[in-house]
C-alpha cells in the first residue's frame, strides 16, 4: 500500500467515525408498545400507562447487590445544593439525558 492510500482509508474511518449514528424514527406506534423493544426507553416512565417497569431480567434481585458505580459524569450546575433529576432516554444503546437547563 502507498502512503496515499493508507491516508485516504485512514481519512474515510475518521469521517465514518465522526459521523452521528442515525436512530430509527420514534413514532407514535413505537411509542404505544414499548415491550415490542424493551432495550429502549424512548419516552418519559418509559409507557403511557407511566408504568416505569422495565421487563429486562439481567439485574433481578438476586444480584442488584453487586452492582457498582462504573461511570459518572457532572452535568453543570455551580449553585449549592443544586441537583438533577431526570428521567433519561435510551435508543439503540444511547443515553440522552438533559442538564440542569434542560438541554440534552
């Protein structure tokens, strides 16, 4: 291989690479049934019955115990005592979650 090329293919996986990941469309009928897909949670308490249940088994209550702490990120705020809570979205394998002014 010639440098040029090794260049140019290490270009082309740059841009592949940089390129957002394009989710399927959220639709209404998504939306309406949510076990059709339940490694996503694409709305807020997850259903419109707002049930906030989630029928993934790999962490049940026998092993819930073990589990620790593996990533954390801060998500702004300079105030005292200010806090977040919010409900985060899941669509194929990406969390979106908004800060404290409401941007995700």
């Amino acid at each position: 291989m010639t440098t040029r090329s090794i260049r140019s293919i290490l270009l082309s996986a740059s841009i592949l690479a940089a390129a957002p990941a394009l989710a399927a469309d959220v639709t209404p009928e998504r939306l309406a049934n949510p076990d059709k897909e339940p490694q996503n949670w694409l709305m807020n308490h997850r259903s419109y019955d707002s049930q906030r249940y989630s029928p993934l088994a790999r962490i049940n209550k026998d092993n819930v115990k073990t589990l620790k702490l593996a990533y954390a990120v801060a998500l702004g705020g300079t105030s005292t005592g200010e806090n977040l809570q919010a409900t985060p979205l899941v669509e194929d394998g990406v969390m979106y979650i908004v800060d404290l002014w409401g941007i995700v």
